[in-house]
C-alpha cells in the first residue's frame, strides 16, 4: 500500500460517505448593516463579495446547529448515529469552555459510544479535525468519524466594528468519513501553522491570560479582532500555496482538480488563489454572498452545497483549502467516491429532532446582542436584487429564510 507520492500508506483510506449542513434561518443583509455601522452594501460587496449572512436564534448554539449538520451527514451516510466511533467538532465559538461542544453534540445525536472532542485551529479548523478523522483511520483506531465544523460567530463580533462585523455569518456543516480499502478516498493533506500571526486575528479576553471582568467587557474584549491587511496578505499567499502541496502529494497537477471548495472569506482571495494556481473561477466554489465566512463551518456548508447543486461527481477530484486564525491553513485532497444522489437521505434529519440538553439550574440570557435584535426585528422587506457573485448559485433568502429558495439547506426545512 502506499500513496502517490511513493510514501508507504499505513491503513485504511478515509472516504466521504456522508455530508449536511444547516443555516439558521436569520438572515441579516448588507442593508440590515448599514442600520449598525457606517457602510454600504456597495462597500462589502465590492470588498468582499458578501451580500448577506445567517444569524443563530435565541434558542440556537453551536452544538444545536453542528448536531443538526452532523445528524444530516450521518443520514447521508446511511448510518446509525450509535455506528460513529469518534466525533470532532471544529469551532472558535463553543457553546461553553467546558464541556466541549461535541460532547453536548454526542448526546443530541443520540450516540453512545463515541469519543467526542473539539479541535481549535479557527477557520481552518475542519480541514484540521478532518486529517485528525483520517489519521485515526488510517490508524485503525476508527471505522467512521464524524467531522463538524460549527459556528455562532454573530455572537462574538463587535457590532460597532464596521472592518469585522460586516464579515461573519452562522451555521454549520458536517462530514462522515468511513475506513475503506476502496480507490479513492483522501488521498492527501497539508497543514501549518504560523505563530507570527497570533495576534492578528484573536479574542482578546475571556482566556487564561485576560479573564472575563468588568473592564475587559467595557474594553469590547471579548468580541473578535482582526488586522484585515495582513491577514488578507497571509490568506492570499497561503491558500495557493498550502492547496498546491496537498494537490502535489496526491501525485496531481492543479489543473486535474475538478472542484475547489474554498474558505469563504473574500471573493478576492478566493480569486487570488485561481489565480496562483493558474485555474478559471468556474473550479472554484463560492457560496460567501450567502453566508459570509462561518469559519470552521464555511468549508463543510460549501462542500454539502456543491455536492447536492451538482457541483461534484463520483471520480471527482476535490481540493478543501482554508485559512485562519493562528495564523493557520490546510488543505486536503479527495477523489470523491459517493453517489451525490444520497443527499436526499438528509431530509430524514429535521432541525425538530434535535435537542439540546440545558443545565438545570441555569436561566440564560437571550444571546443576541440587543443592537443586532433590533435590526432583525425590523420589518422587511429585505431583498438582495443584485446579480449573483457567481452565476448559476442558489437564490438568495428572505428575511426570514423562508420564500427564494437557498437550496439545498432550506429545502431540508431549516425554516
Ligand atoms: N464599510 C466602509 N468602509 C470601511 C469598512 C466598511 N465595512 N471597513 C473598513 N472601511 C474603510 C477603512 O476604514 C478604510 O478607510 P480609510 O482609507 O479612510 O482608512 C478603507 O475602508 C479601506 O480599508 P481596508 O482595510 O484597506 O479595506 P480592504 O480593501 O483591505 O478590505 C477587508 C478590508 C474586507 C477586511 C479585507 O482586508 C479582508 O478581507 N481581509 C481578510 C479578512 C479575513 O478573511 N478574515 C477571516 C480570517 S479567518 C478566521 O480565522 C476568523
């Protein structure tokens, strides 16, 4: 056994057997915005290629949405949820510093038996819980793991910071990777991680080294930071580069990639990285006018999306590439081996089915911040009528998630 690149392969392959995703059904648009900040729907879009982004309810967290993602995924999968061995949960929103968010997740799925865990690495924190899935497969220590990237990212951003707050978005997605001795499969990864980018993009307070006080909260401490030009800089050189080794371990070139499922942070990196890798825009995913960038969500909701659009067909070869906080990247290339058509399965997965075991003693705030409240209580309507940043993707949703089809998360019932 051994890979492409004549390394000896040490067990079983990981092959993508499931996929789901779930929006919240809030939607915040760049209009909404411009009532918080001083912007303009002409400025994010032109910037960023955002044009509107989902907002967790009162009564959603992370682990509810990552749950719901992971219950699709394993539906898709044709598994019973007691069938994971190994759950990873890939956030830097937790619902709690402790427990971790995939123990709330194990429960709310109705698993026993799994190891359930978060993997920390920001926005590029699926790609890494991903090639964690793989190696404990590769180990022989699992037959299918659950891999979740899930966020509430709009409970974390300073809503009088119009250089972030214009950026986040929530939701989740989710993958089943199974061991298999069939071709295909993951064929490769690549990871880093650069400290010297520690401070670019952080939340201040609430850690070890700045808890929680009055003063850290008067200070906006606890809401994320980031030095948008250089992380802009890292992400633009990083995404071509860290994809391009993952793409040469595979034994591929750039050009025998069919489908680029790229972080969703900016158009203008997205098409930087074409760009370095000498590809057209049509290999590359984008779904960012929809969501904004969901961090650790946004690469498994694009992949879910272009599987069930279509976009992806068995023999496909996929390249998922991400940056973040850290400041950290990774890429991983498959040779897709599942029939797309088990998308539908997901639908046996509702949002209903789903619950969240609250602590006793506990009468919680409501979590949305009042200024972003106000504005999502407005009264519509709130439409986008501007083209699609990429033609050919799903419509854009109303207010409430509901009417123009986001096809396929709403479609599912997410409403
Ligand atoms: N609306 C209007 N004007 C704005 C806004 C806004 N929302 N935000 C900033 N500006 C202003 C700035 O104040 C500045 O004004 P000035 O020239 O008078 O000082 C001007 O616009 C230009 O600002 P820049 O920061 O140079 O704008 P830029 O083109 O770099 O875009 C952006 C900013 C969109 C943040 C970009 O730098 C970017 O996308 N960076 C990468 C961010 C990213 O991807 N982060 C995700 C990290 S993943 C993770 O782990 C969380």
């Amino acid at each position: 056994m051994s890979d492409a690149d004549g390394r000896p392969r040490i067990g079983p392959r990981a092959h993508i057997t499931g996929w789901g995703a779930y929006a919240p059904p809030g939607v915040l648009t760049n209009a909404d915005i411009e009532h918080l900040v001083d912007t303009s729907d002409e400025w994010i879009v032109s910037r960023t290629g955002i044009r509107e982004r989902r907002v967790a309810g009162p009564h959603e967290t992370t682990a509810s949405m990552g749950a719901i993602a992971g219950r699709r995924a394993i539906a898709v999968a044709g598994l019973d949820p007691d069938e994971i061995d190994v759950i990873l949960l890939a956030t830097l929103t937790p619902d709690y510093w402790m427990p971790s968010t995939a123990a709330l997740v194990k429960e709310a799925i109705g698993n026993t038996r799994a190891a359930a865990m978060d993997v920390a690495a920001a926005c590029s924190g699926f790609v890494f819980a991903y090639s964690t899935a793989q190696a404990y497969i590769a180990a022989g220590m699992a037959k299918h793991v659950l891999v979740i990237g899930s966020e509430a990212l709009t409970r974390f951003l300073d809503y009088t910071d119009r250089s972030t707050c214009i950026l986040f978005g929530d939701g989740a997605g989710a993958v089943v990777l199974s061991a298999s001795e069939a071709p295909g499969g993951t064929m490769a990864t690549e990871l880093t991680t650069e400290p010297a980018g520690a401070y670019m993009i952080w939340i201040p307070a609430g850690g070890a080294k700045a808890p929680p006080s009055p003063g850290t909260i008067a200070r906006h401490e606890h809401f994320l930071r980031m030095e948008g030009k250089e992380t802009y800089r890292f992400a633009t050189k990083t995404m071509a580069t860290t994809a391009l080794a993952s793409i040469e371990r595979a034994g591929l070139r750039p050009e025998d990639v069919d489908l680029f499922i790229p972080h969703q942070a900016n158009i203008r990196i997205i098409e930087a990285v074409a760009k370095g890798l000498g590809l057209p825009m049509e290999r590359m995913f984008v779904n960012l006018d929809r969501y904004g960038n969901t961090s650790a969500a946004s690469v498994p909701i694009a992949l879910a999306e272009a599987v069930d659009s279509g976009r992806v067909k068995i023999s496909d070869r996929v390249v998922m590439v991400a940056f973040g906080a850290g400041f950290t990247s990774g890429a991983v290339t498959v040779e897709w081996t599942a029939d797309p058509a088990n998308g539908r399965r997901a639908a046996d997965a509702q949002p209903r089915d789903i619950h969240i075991r609250q602590p006793l003693d506990w009468n919680s705030v409501d979590p949305i911040q009042p200024a972003l409240a106000a504005v999502l209580a407005a009264p519509g309507p709130i439409s986008v009528p501007l083209d699609d940043v990429v033609s050919g993707e799903p419509e854009h949703a109303d207010r409430n998630g509901a009417g123009a089809p986001v096809a396929p998360l709403a479609g599912r019932g997410d409403a």
